[in-house]
C-alpha cells in the first residue's frame, strides 16, 4: 500500500510536472489506517457500519488499497488527478466528482471534525427519534496536528460530551509538522491538545512511543527518561527523527549518565530504530480496541508519528515534506529495500517505477480482502440508491396560494406556518429537520417548541422558567428542531449531516436550517460549498434578508448580498421570493426535485420580516417563478409599455407603487415583473449559449430570458434589496436597454 500510493504520485508528477499530489501524510498514518482497515472500521453489507473521515492529504494511501482490493485498476491511478477524460481519481475525498467511493470531503482543513461531531450528533437524533438504529454506527474522524488550529477542528468539542457521544472516535496524526514547518516548535502539541480535548470532557488515549521504548522505560526507575521526554520540545524531536543514531544518543540521551546507562546497550542502529507510537502496530491497535469499548463520552487518539516515516533522508522529518511530490531513483531503490518489495532495480530506474500487486492469490491480498468482507465490506464506499419517499400533496402548499386576506404578514412568517403543516403531515412530517442557531423567536417560530420539542439528548432535566405558559421551552430526547445555539457553523454541520441521510442512511431527510441572512454564506461560506460536494439536499433559509428591511441593526446584519453568494455554488437553486405563493410553489418544487427526481441540488430561500397583505397567486404563473421571471402586473389593456420594471424580495412591493406614480404623475404605462431568481435566468442563459457554440451550424437556442421577454421591448429598470451585481448577473443576455437599482455599500443602522 505504502510503494504504490508513492508510485501513483510520482508517476502523476513524472507525466505531468506539477500536477500535485501528496507523499508525507499518508507516509505517516499508514499505519493508523491500515489498523483500522483491518480490524475496526465496520462496512455496510450487513447492516449499518462505520463513518469514516479521512485525512484529506492521505487519499494517495486509500486509491493504493483499492487497487490491492481490485477495485481500482492501474490505468485510473494512472489518472490520479486526471478526471476530465473520465475514469479519473480526484485529488482529495471529493462526493461530487467520484459519487461511489468517497463520503465526506475533508481536505478543506477543519471541517472534516466539526461535520464529523454533528454527524454523530445526528446519527443519535435519528437514534433517539426512533427513525433508525444507528446504534452499531461509529463516526472516526482522522486528522493532523496541524489542523488543530483550525477553529472548526476544536470548536464544536463540548457538544460530544455533553451530550455523551460515545459513537465519536477522533484519530489526530501527531507528526509534529504543518504544510511550512512545525506545528509547535516552541511546544508541545500532544500535550496541549490532550488539555483541550480533557478539559472539554473527552476520554483522551495517547500513543506517543512505539515497543521499542517499552524496555527503556521499565529501565527509567527514576523517572529520569519520562522528564527528558517531556522537556524535549517537537522541534527537537522532529530533528532528532531525521538523525542518525549516534547524534540522538550525544544529544537526547546524552545530558545525563543515568540516561546514557539506560541505552548503553543499545548500538546507534537501534536508537535510530526507536519508533514513535504510531508507527507501531501493535500499541495502535490496543489504543484502538480502547476506544471502542469506552462508554459515555467520546475518545480522542492522539498518535506521535514522523512525517514522510520511511520516504528517505530527503522526506523524512523535513520541513519541505509536505510539498515533495517526485522521489528520484535513488530513494525509491532504498524506499523499495525498506518494505522489502521485490521489484527489480531496472524497473524502478525506467522513466516511470511499477506499481506492485502481489497477486489477488497472494497471502497479503487474502488477508486484506478476507478482513474487509468479515468487518462488512470494502470502505470508503458512497450509497447512491435512490430511496423513494412520500412528499406532501399539493394541497398543503395550496393554502398559500390564496393569499392573506386583509391579515398583514411577512414571508417569514408564511415560511413558519408552512414548515409547521409539512411537520404536521404523517407521512412525511418525520423527515424534517428544522435547525435554528439561537433565533427562533427572530423568527416567529417559538410555538413550534412545544408542538414538536426542541431535540436534548437527556431530556429536559431543569423546569424552565416559562412552564407555566402555553408557549413555552420545551426539550425532549425525542424532539424534532435543533436548536443548536449561537452556532452558525455547528447549524451548519447539522445541516450537512440531515442533507445528506439520503446517502449515508439511505434514509432522504428534509432539513430547513433558517438564519440571519448576513450570517449564512458569508459566515459558513466553505461548509456550504463542501456540503455541495457531499451532494446534499436541503433547504436553507435566510431570514430578515435585504439591506434595507431590517431597521436598526446596522452593516453587520444587513444583508445585500448573499444572493451573488449563491450564485457561485453550482447546484444550489437561489431564490429571492416577495410572496408566500411563491415560496410555497418553490418549497414544493424543491421537494420534488430532491425527494422524487432524486436532484442532488439545494435551495436558497430569502425571506423577509416586514410585514403586508400577500397577494393571491395570479393565474398560471407558476413555471415563472421556477424560471425566476413572470409578468406580475401588466400595464392598462391598450396602453403600450414605457418601461419594463423588475422587482425582487420586498422590493417588489415599492416597484408596484412606482408602476402607479409613473401613470399618474407623468403618463407612462409600465409592466411589473417578479424576478424570483437571476441565478436561475443565468444558469439557464449561460447553458444555451453553451449549447449555441457547440452547435454553430444550428440556429442560436434562445434563453429564457429572451422567450419571456418576446415582445417586450421597451427599457427595463430592475430594483433590488441586494447589491446591483444580483440584477446584473442577466445584464447581457438581456436583449433590452437594461438599467439596475441596487444596495451597494455597507446599509445603516
């Protein structure tokens, strides 16, 4: 496994200089892996299994097992990096470009862990909900040091015990070195992360030193050893890894006699042989057979390793490691002698070096095929089935087609009573997932507390304060909303875990995760895009949205621009609503999208708090607002338009008082239209232009926006909530003279 995630690398960068790939990491946590393979991670073939997320960097070491497992074959690691002429291997655990081998994208740094917390978190939800027993279910979370820094890795590391997820094992490859150099070279990483991890109530194990020093330690009846290993700073210790032998007897062992009689029998070969931990099968196995029979709190591993372990004098320990992605020939000879791998030299030296499979026969490929298929089956495996589910009849969204009456109310508003009925509905209610980062109440959803219960893992142990009220705050083990607190990236990775039950659980769950606008793709911004890449379906929601609708709260909550946010996550569907009829219509559509058709896309509804009469839906205007643009009101029958005029969100409503001041005042007839969606008009813009410049024998297809706009040819003004950019992403497929009003700037209180 080693040799050949090597091979694929080098061959990758021999073929094409600069093509990327990593060596070090996996060099390191092979073991910790390959321990895992063979002895923990449970697969799926026989019931629900383990989640495991790996170390982004060591995806070389993964697609070299699947090759020793014949599940990928020598010409698509060839293609390592490669994908555009398909039968490629993406560069990093990547859902979206290889649906069926990879689950969880990690390689952004940080949020492999908090995924891997709210995962967890929400395999006990489904649990405790009684939707599925997800009790045989471990989530392993596998990461470096250096992450750590990341506050995703260690942010979310209280909610596990608190709420006693004992499902939860974090491995953390301690090899004391980042992407640029020491992790703490002034310090101590283990140390320090085994404070935070204890302090935040986790079970710590530690697997610093391998077997070597067993004896040497037994020898230490003084404690000497112990002290001198825990003054050494990892600074030192990462040099030491790249010493010889006599080097580290003079200057680790040499300070003091009595360390110097401990090793006096050994030669400098063996102290150059004195392993740290994880690389010691044996010490992390037991650390591994440790974890899985805690109960009651989660476990974190924290493993000592040496970066680049057996890649040469030039990769090993180096601060350059991480960036080396070529081994010349030389190194790969004494690579290939320290796994004993009997290729022959002239192989190694030809311009590209073999990969090695001994045979599906071999004792080896028997051993790893026979361990996989009695723990469940080859991991990682991805679940693609399409798992049909019930979804609500039209008649729950058609309520919202008829408007208010004389009953003012906002958006958010109508979006709350309809997320009620859908929690409501017996055959679907259960799937849905409504998560709240501290802001109900904002919101207008406080009722749903006691209707449908805020989820708490023990139960609601206190009485609160507002029992004796008919709204009041209700906890239950059972419960339905996440109320996760002021935690928009936690919300966040719930979201991720609920989007994503239709693969990891074949189980299609619905998630509504609504929140401050301004805090949602500005804030959480890479969890949304590693979301889409786990090809998760869902709903998120962003209240009080617009620059101007909110009063008072000033330039950090007046959002104007998420809606160009969105635009750039290629399968989320954006949408900027000014009617409940609309939202209900897009809801329903989402709904059918992601639940029947199986879309692997998102929605992005804003909704508003200001408060008016909503309007009965208006005719057959359904499939504009899918489209993201319908004729709203049409100017006086026999009047010719002089102008065309967009409007979105609440901003609608003023573009219908400007229709009426421009007749009355000055003469002029005017068309208002709904611009429900201008990603929408520009996806679909941009495909047709797609399609007319591969076909330039064929007539030109015309964009929607062009059907829509058939003869309409007066000038358009569009007025937004949201910066001029939202408006402007149509600008030219607009065949009109097309001017935009907008919010640029900051907004005030």
């Amino acid at each position: 496994v080693r040799w050949n995630a090597v091979a694929m690398v080098v061959r990758a960068n021999r073929r094409y200089k600069g093509l990327g790939g990593h060596l070090s990491t996996y060099a390191s946590a092979a073991t910790l892996y390959e321990v895992g393979f063979n002895h923990f991670f449970r697969g799926w073939d026989d019931g629900p299994g383990d989640m495991i997320y790996f170390q982004g960097h060591a995806a070389p070491g993964i697609y070299a097992r699947a090759f020793l497992e014949g599940r990928v074959d020598e010409g698509r690691l060839d293609n390592f990096r490669r994908e555009v002429g398909g039968n490629g291997l993406s560069s990093y655990p990547h859902p979206r470009l290889m649906p069926d081998f990879w689950e969880f994208p990690t390689v952004s740094m940080g949020l492999g862990p908090i995924n891997a917390v709210y995962q967890a978190r929400f395999n006990r939800y489904l649990h405790n909900r009684g939707i599925l027993d997800t009790s045989r279910s471990r989530v392993w979370a596998f990461l470096g040091d250096g992450e750590t820094d990341e506050p995703e890795s260690l942010g979310a590391l209280s909610l596990p015990h608190r709420e006693g997820l004992d499902n939860l094992i974090f491995v953390v490859n301690c090899n004391l070195q980042r992407l640029d150099g020491p992790v703490r070279g002034n310090g101590k990483i283990i140390q320090e992360l085994e404070a935070v991890f204890r302090g935040a109530g986790w079970h710590v194990i530690k697997v610093v030193w391998g077997r070597e020093w067993d004896d040497l330690l037994a020898r230490d009846v003084d404690g000497i050893l112990v002290d001198r290993m825990n003054e050494t700073l990892d600074g030192d210790f990462q040099r030491y890894a790249t010493e010889d032998g006599d080097v580290v007897r003079e200057q680790f062992f040499g300070p003091d006699p009595r360390l110097q009689r401990i090793v006096a029998h050994l030669s400098d070969q063996q102290i150059e042989r004195l392993r740290r931990g994880g690389h010691d099968y044996r010490k992390v196995y037991a650390a591994y057979k440790l974890a899985t029979e805690i109960k009651g709190a989660p476990v974190v591993i924290l493993v000592k390793t040496v970066k680049g372990w057996t890649l040469g004098e030039s990769a090993e320990g180096s601060n350059a490691t991480h960036q080396m992605k070529v081994l010349e020939d030389k190194e790969l000879l004494t690579f290939r002698d320290v796994l004993q791998l009997p290729i022959p030299d002239q192989q190694i030296t030809a311009e590209h070096p073999p990969y090695y499979h001994p045979g599906p026969s071999s004792d080896e490929v028997k051993y790893m095929v026979e361990r996989r298929r009695a723990l469940g089956g080859s991991m990682p495996h991805r679940r693609t089935t399409q798992v049909q589910v019930p979804v609500p009849p039209p008649s729950l969204f058609s309520e919202f087609h008829q408007g208010s009456s004389d009953q003012a109310a906002s958006t958010t508003m109508a979006f709350v009573r309809m997320l009620r009925k859908m929690l409501k509905s017996k055959e679907f209610g259960d799937r849905v997932v409504p998560i709240i980062p501290d802001e109900a109440r904002t919101f207008g959803m406080e009722p749903l507390f006691r209707e449908f219960k805020i989820y708490a893992a023990l139960g609601q142990r206190y009485t609160p304060v507002d029992h004796k009220f008919l709204i009041r705050y209700t906890e239950s083990a059972n419960g339905q909303i996440l109320e996760e607190g002021i935690t928009e990236a936690g919300a966040m990775a719930s979201f991720t875990a609920a989007g994503t039950a239709h693969s990891t659980w074949q189980h299609p769950m619905v998630p509504f995760f609504i929140f401050y606008s301004m805090f949602g793709f500005q804030r959480v911004g890479d969890s949304i895009w590693a979301f889409a890449d786990q090809r998760g379906r869902g709903f998120l929601c962003g209240a009080t949205a617009g620059r101007t609708t909110l009063s008072g709260e000033g330039l950090q909550h007046q959002d104007g621009h998420s809606l160009l946010h969105a635009s750039t996550v290629p399968s989320c569907r954006a949408y900027d609503a000014a009617f409940a009829y609309e939202n209900a219509v897009l809801v329903e559509e989402g709904l059918r999208r992601m639940l029947v058709e199986g879309e692997d896309i998102f929605y992005y509804l804003t909704l508003y708090n200001e408060n008016y009469l909503q309007p009965e839906m208006p005719g057959d205007v359904r499939q504009g607002i899918l489209d993201g643009l319908y004729l709203l009101k049409a100017a006086p029958t026999g009047a010719k338009a002089g102008v065309e005029l967009f409007g979105s969100g609440t901003i609608l409503r003023e573009v219908l008082k400007a229709q009426a001041a421009l007749s009355e005042r000055y003469g002029v007839s005017s068309n208002v239209w709904s611009a429900t969606s201008y990603g929408e008009l520009r996806r679909d813009a941009l495909a047709c232009e797609r399609w007319s410049r591969l076909h330039p024998a064929a007539p030109p297809k015309p964009s929607k926006i062009e059907r829509i706009l058939a003869g309409h040819d007066a000038p358009i003004v569009a007025a937004s909530d949201f910066v001029r950019a939202v408006p402007e992403l149509i600008a030219r497929f607009v065949p009109n003279d097309y001017h935009v009003l907008g919010t640029d700037g900051f907004g005030m209180s």
